[in-house]
C-alpha cells in the first residue's frame, strides 16, 4: 500500500483525527484552534477514556446528556450535545446560524443531532483513512463471518472489526473512529432494519468489498415484507465502486443473493456448495463439538480443513471468510492458517452443565434459518438431545409459519423438547403433529420456569441446544444452568 495521505495535512503525513477536524466535519468550517487528538469515542459514559469523544444520545432508557458530569469526570475531551445542558459546562453552538467563539476545552458541541454529527465525522474520517473495508450484511452469519474474515486477514494485513454488533447507524460510525492510519483493512458488520440503512452506512464506510451471507425471513416485521428485505441487503452491492477495485462476494446457494450480481458493477466472486461457484466445499464431514472438515475447491487446486467452528453451517462462514482471503491478494497458507487457528465460537457455545450435562448456548439471537443449523448441529451429538427453542420475534407475517417450520425440524432431532414463550407453542404443536411424543414436549411460559424444569429434568450424558431472542430471556437460561469448571 501507499503511503497515507491526509487531505488536510501536508503529503504523506499520517492524519490524526482532531477536536479541529470533528468541528469540521460537523459544520464545514475548521478553525485554527482545538488540535487535541481524539483517542476514542463511545455512547456509553462507562466506556468514556482520557481524551474521548462523547456522543449524547437519548435512548428508551437513558438519556447521555444525563450523564456529562461522568463523562467528564472519566476525562473526555468533548461531547456532543442537542439540548441545552447545564451552564457549568462550556459549550461551542455549531448549529446553524450561531455565531460560535473559541472555548476552551474539555468542551459540549452543540449540534442539531448527535446522531448526524457522529456520522458526519466518521464519514470525513474514513475518507482520509487509505485502507481497504470488507463490509457484510445478510439475514444470518454476519458476525460469525466477520470475526473469521478478521481472523484470516490478519495473517497479512493489520486489520480491525467492529466490535460485538456495533453494525447500524450509531455502531458503524463508532467503529470507524477506531480505525488508526496503521490499519490495512477493517472488517465490518452491517445490520438491516429499515430500506436505506445499508446504503446510508455505505455512504459512510465506503467499504470496496461487500460480503452477502444469504437472505431469510430476519426482521420481517420491521421491514415489511421479503422484497424490502432483498432491497435492503442488496443496497450493499450497489454502493461498490467497480471492478476490479470493488468486489463483491455472494452466495451462490442462495437464488436471491446470486440475483445481486445484476445490479453491481463490482467484480463478482460467488462462493457456495455448487461447483459453478468461484471457490466451493465438498466432502462435508461434520464432527460435532470438534468442529467440520471439508475440501476447498478453487480453481484447479483442492484443500482439505478441519475449521473448529460448530455445526455443518459453519462451512459457508468458511468459504465467506476464503473468498475474501483470496480477493485480498492472500495465499492459500495465510487463508488456511487463518481458519485454522480460529477458536473462537462467537454465537454458539458449549458450556457445561448440571450433572455432566453439556449446554450449546445460541442465545444471541433467533430465526428459523439459524434455529435450524443449531439442529443440525445437535442432531451431530451423542447423547441425549434436548432442544430448549424460544420465540423467534419480528418475523412478521412468517411468525407462525416459521415457529412451525422449526418445530417440525425438532421432532426429528430431540428427543426432549422445551418451548419458551407463547411464540414457540408452535414450535410444539408441529412437532407433535411431525411426530414427537407429547410425553417428550414441556410447554413452558418464560425462561424462570425453563430454568427450574431443566435443573430436575438433565444430567449425565444430555446435550442441550438452547436458543431463542435474547428478548425473551433465553441467555439467562443459560447462565443459571452453567457449571464453572
């Protein structure tokens, strides 16, 4: 790579994000004063370090303009603001129309909405940075796939991710002001709520490389219907630059992701279990908590792998992860050694519990595409199979449908089955239809009574998948259940 140039600095001096520049990047003006470097930024006032940028949001159950006395006891540098704050604190008005004064610092921006300035400064940021950004998005295997694809770049490049899920309108853009100028690649996660959200991150990251993972019923009901859901993810490909500077990687298995490559001047890479694919798996062995082996077949050239990652699904999140290797520019050792070395579980994870009993929490999250590779997982598993399965929510107009689909699935994985909520009755009323012994399914209301029936009900030998929205409390099953070793 070349060297970095910033626009505001003189050629080829690495750029620093300064109190300066936020100021103009939110206002369009960059005074002489305030080059203070900003070492972070953060929503949350526990997070806040020496030198941060405090972005004041109002959330359902908290207000960050609540918190400035924190905030600046913790050492912030500067905190956006869009209310009148108490007059103790120094604030600059960078609205418009204010005739604005130099303050000293540490100092309050005043702006129209924190939200909009925290965006607008880490587009301006992003656009100085010269590094190349692998954004991806789908309905399930985003984060999954994001830490694996860190994970084999890394082999080469420096590379950063975002953090957790920090994937929409606030997350991404406090993500990119993580990014230093030594940085090579950033690996971000993009999440899909609403039609125009992704294009919108897009604008700001503007990554080069788009990742699609697969499309599903996810978030149905905030989004309407499964066209604003393809719309949605499919804004992604649409905002690359072309080929062969922009690169987009879609699932071949899925006949709504390969449709993407039409609207995309990006080169197209697809990735899949087809032979027509760019790079494909065959001789899928899954060898379930020890993770699956495969072989990659790219070009004329074949590898065999073992990646330690769980369940059969975990092969595309491999192939995702090889595809972008190999788009980077990496070899087929650094790719290897990447997926290889990778030991983190992310979503799903094995924990011991009660009387020997052994737990796969994949709590994160729910919908029937991920409830059924869970099952799949565990129908890998010696042992007695319990399925703990709790709502799916926001799958709108498939909510019963969905409950439904997976309910037959666990009638012929489980040997027990526990529902969690009025949503997942669905779950156990097809699978008793699909042919589960009533005698086999606990029909429970909330995670406190699903605790209570497991602690009686497993032991010695059980395998038990629990999984569910965290909104109905399935995590807290989970933690009540774990054994520490």
């Amino acid at each position: 790579m070349g060297k970095t140039t910033d626009k505001s600095t003189p050629d080829g001096e690495r750029p620093l994000l300064t109190l300066a520049s936020v100021i103009e990047a939110i206002s369009g003006a960059r005074p002489e004063a305030y080059p203070e470097a900003i070492a972070d930024a953060a929503i949350d006032s526990r997070l806040v370090t020496p030198g941060s940028l405090f972005v004041a949001v109002e959330g359902e159950h908290t207000d960050g303009h609540d918190h400035l006395p924190e905030v600046f006891e913790r050492g912030a540098l500067v905190a956006l603001i869009e209310r009148e704050v108490d007059p103790e604190f120094r604030v600059l008005d960078l609205r418009s129309g204010s005739d604005w004064e130099v303050v000293e610092t540490p100092l309050c921006l005043r702006v129209e909405s924190t939200v909009q300035a925290l965006q607008a400064t880490a587009k301006s940021w992003r656009e100085k940075l010269d590094l190349r950004v692998i954004a991806i998005t789908g309905s399930v295997g985003k984060s999954t796939t994001k830490e694996l694809a860190a994970e084999v770049l890394e082999q080469r490049y420096r590379t950063h991710k975002n953090e957790g899920n920090l994937n929409n309108e606030i997350g991404l853009p406090l993500s990119l002001l993580k990014i230093t100028p030594a940085h090579e690649r950033a690996v971000l996660e993009m999440g899909f709520y609403v039609p125009g959200e992704i294009a919108l991150l897009s604008e700001i990251a503007r990554p080069q490389v788009g990742v699609i993972t697969n499309i599903s019923e996810v978030h149905l009901e905030r989004a309407g219907n499964m066209k604003a859901i393809v719309d949605g993810k499919r804004e992604l490909v649409e905002s690359l630059p072309p080929g062969p500077e922009g690169v987009a990687i879609l699932n071949f298995d899925d006949a709504r992701v390969r449709e993407m490559a039409e609207r995309t001047e990006a080169r197209v890479f697809y990735y899949g279990l087809a032979p027509e694919a760019d790079i494909w798996a065959g001789e899928i062995e899954g060898l379930g908590l020890e993770g699956v082996r495969f072989v990659f077949h790219y070009e004329d050239e074949t590898f065999k792998v073992r990646v330690p990652l769980l369940g059969r699904h975990s092969v595309h999140t491999a192939l995702r992860a090889a595809a972008v290797g190999l788009t980077e520019g990496m070899s087929w050792d650094q790719i290897l050694s990447g997926l290889t070395q990778t030991h983190s579980q992310l979503r799903l994870v094995a924990v011991n519990g009660p009387g020997g009993s052994l737990i796969l929490d994949d709590t994160y999250n729910a919908a029937p595409a991920s409830v059924l590779a869970a099952l799949n997982l565990l129908e890998e598993l010696d042992g007695r199979r319990i399925a703990v399965l709790g709502d799916m929510l926001e799958l709108g107009e498939f909510e019963e449908r969905g409950h439904r689909l997976v309910g037959a699935r666990a009638a012929e994985v489980a040997q027990h089955l526990v529902t969690v909520g009025e949503r997942a009755r669905w779950i156990g009323d097809e699978a008793v239809r699909a042919g589960l012994p009533e005698a086999q399914l606990t029909t429970l209301s909330d995670s406190d009574e699903a605790v209570e029936h497991l602690r009686r009900e497993i032991g010695e030998g059980d395998v038990v998948l629990v999984k569910g929205s965290r909104g109905v409390g399935m995590d807290n099953i989970v933690s009540e259940l774990e054994v520490s070793e």
